[in-house]
C-alpha cells in the first residue's frame, strides 16, 4: 500500500459520509496493468469490513451478464450485515435470488458461455433452474423480475440500501475490470448509481479498470462523470517506492543502501508490479544485510527474464500473429515519436502508415486486442498499450 494513503483515507472519508446519510459519489480506480488496483480494491474492501459494511465483490468478463456475479456478491454483502430482523433479510434475499433467475433479453440472446438464448428459450429455462445463488429463501416475485436490467437493479439496490439503513451501515459492490461489463450493464449500473443517490440510500460502487473506463461510463449515460470519484493509479514516486522496498527488508533485519534504492527507481520506473519482481530477484540474489547497487546489477537479469515470461510474454502469445504485427508497429510508432515513458497513446494512423495498409483495414486487429486488454484507446484516433514498457518489450525482443 506505498503511496496509496490518498486513496485510502479518501475511501474512509466516503463510508463515514455515506453511513450518516449524506451525499457522496462512488469511486472508480483507473490504470493500467500492475500498478496495483486490484490491491488496492482490496484494501479499500477491508476497510469496508473494519466498518461493519456488508460488501461483496466481482470481476467482469466480457462474455458474462452482471445479474448473477452482482446477485453472489450482493447475497455475500447483506449476509455481512448481520441485520436483526430475519424477516426482512429474507424479503431482501428473495429479491436478489429473483433477480439473479431472471432471465434478461441481453443475458438469453447467444452472449456469454453457453448461448442459452441459441438453444431456445426451453434451454434457457433448464439453464436458469439448474443455476442457483445459494439463496435458502423462495424469489420474490415482481421485485427486479422484469427482466429489464436497468429497472430491475434499481429495484435491487433500493431493497439493499434500505436493509443496511436500517443498520446505520452501508453496503459496498468492488467491480474488478469494470470497463469488461457489457453496455446494457454499464448503463444500468450507471442509472442504479443516480437513483440510490438521489434517494440517499447507503449503497457505493467501487470499480477499477483500465486507463479507457471513464470513457465507457461516460459513452453509456452523459451524467456519469457527476456520479463517480475517479481515481487514476499509477506507478509510485521515488519516495513511496523506496517505502515498498525499506520496510518489508526492515522487518527482516536488511537495509538498501542509497544507491540500490536509486537503481531500482531507475530499472522499474515505480511500477508496482515492476518493484515486486526486481525486488524480489535482488533479495534471493543479495547477501546482505545491506543490499548494494551491485546486487540490484546482479539480479536485473533474472528479473527481466521472469517479466519476459510471465508478464510481456504470456500477453504477447495471446494475440494473433495480425495482432503481433499491429502492436509492434505501435511500439515502433512510439518510438519514431520519441515516447520514452509508454503513457501517451499513439495516432491509429500512424500505426497503419507503418504497416502500408488503411486503417480500416486494420479495425479488426485493434478491435480484437481491445477485447483481449492489450490495447485500450481513450479517445478517437488513438492507441495505448495497457501494459507500461510493453513497447519497449517488444522492440527489444524480435519476432
């Protein structure tokens, strides 16, 4: 958690506002890969425990509807809450069991595992029966049933709200790679997020994605830039990095000296992700107890060659060998316009331009790597990788 303390103080800010009752946004966390928002989201989770919230959590995939890892993880929250009254625990968990059983027009149409909706709605009907929440209560019909999933969430959220209310708490949904939910889901999750606001229930959404999330929120409904707190994560100054590394070594009898302190800054470039893999190459590499610069020189290699595997590689060979193409043409594109920090994003057409094709052409390469998180695209024209130094990677390593 080096230099996080932002983060988290401003989430212990958010719950004591919402548990009185006053207004306050959910939070969005946005960065790209390895810079900790998973941690992070994880933190900020515990946090909402030590606060006697109910919390529940969930990753998006792209090819999942929200309703029923939404209805796990609200059935985890309320089961948190410890509420008094079994009764109305009971009334809330039938509706979430009727929501999760649902079956919605963008859940049964042929998306997500299965295609229940190729099959026939027969099929969809066995598949429905078959799944189940774990909820030991009976749904609750005409409460967030209408298959409708905007309509249906509001109605959910507003019955959770108002049982942890009742509680003088609150419950807290942490979304994993949000920018993966599916549009209908982000323009439900959005209105939900308006309507549990204007009503003051005790309800926040805490999301985390790649660097492109605001702009998915904002593309699905114009007022979500008023409904969420965005938080960009990134890679960790000098100070904070050196943190990472002192105080884990500390409680183990070691110390860095100055100068490794400053090589590593310089060979990880504060990348959480980055500090963890050289850092730990040094420590199986250093005699100690003070680790030097020459130990840092010594274990560089090793770490870079587990980055190269596990990191850069293992996405690397999740692309097609067109997709290979087009992001080696990014990194030769960042490079011809000296990006030296792989941050700022590239022009599509010049990405095309070194490729000799149109950039129409090129739509479905990008498109699908989109889809894999290999590339995101903040805004129109554009192209970035979500993996900081994959450029660099790939320049240094031929097909």
């Amino acid at each position: 958690m080096a230099g996080r303390d932002e983060q988290l103080h401003a989430f212990d800010v958010t719950l004591e506002r919402v548990s009185r009752g006053r207004p306050e946004r959910s939070v969005v966390l946005t960065g790209l890969r390895g810079v900790g928002k998973t941690v992070l989201l994880n933190a900020l989770r515990s946090a909402a425990v030590r606060a006697h919230w109910g919390t529940g959590k969930l990753e998006a995939r792209p090819d999942q509807p929200l309703r029923r890892p939404l209805s796990a993880a609200l059935h985890m929250a309320v089961r948190e809450l410890g509420h008094p009254q079994p009764d109305e625990v009971a009334q809330v968990l039938g509706v979430i069991k009727s929501f999760a059983q649902r079956e919605s027009p963008e859940s049964s149409g042929g998306r997500g595992a299965g295609g229940a909706g190729a099959r026939g709605s027969a099929g969809a009907s066995r598949l429905r029966d078959r799944w189940s929440v774990g909820i030991d209560v009976p749904a609750v019909s005409g409460r967030a049933d209408s298959g409708d999933i905007e309509i249906d969430l509001v109605e959910l959220l507003s019955d959770v709200g108002g049982l942890a209310a009742d509680r003088g708490v609150g419950v807290a949904i942490f979304i994993d790679e949000m920018q993966d939910l599916g549009a209908d889901d982000v323009s439900a999750l959005c209105a939900a997020a308006h309507e549990i606001s204007q009503s003051g229930l005790p309800v926040v959404i805490v999301g985390a994605g790649l660097p492109h999330l605001p702009a998915v929120l904002s593309a699905s409904k114009s007022y979500s830039e008023r409904l969420f707190r965005y938080s960009r994560i990134d890679r960790l100054d000098a100070e904070a990095a050196e943190i990472a590394l002192r105080a884990p070594a500390a409680e183990e009898g070691a110390a860095w000296s100055s100068d490794a302190l400053g090589e590593m800054y310089a060979v990880t470039a504060g990348y959480p992700y980055f500090v963890q893999a050289y850092g730990k190459a040094v420590w199986d590499a250093a005699v100690g107890p003070e680790i030097t610069v020459d130990d840092v020189r010594m274990a560089a290699p090793e770490a870079e060659a587990e980055l190269a595997v596990g990191f850069f590689g293992s996405r690397y060979e999740r692309a097609t060998p067109a997709e290979r193409e087009y992001l080696r043409a990014m990194a030769d594109a960042a490079y011809a316009s000296n990006v030296s920090v792989e941050l700022d994003a590239v022009p599509t057409a010049e990405v095309a331009a070194l490729l000799g094709k149109r950039p129409q052409s090129l739509s479905p390469a990008r498109d699908s790597l989109m889809k894999k998180g290999l590339v995101y695209s903040s805004e129109r024209g554009q192209i970035a990788f979500t993996v900081p130094h994959f450029g660099r990677y790939l320049r240094a390593h031929p097909e």
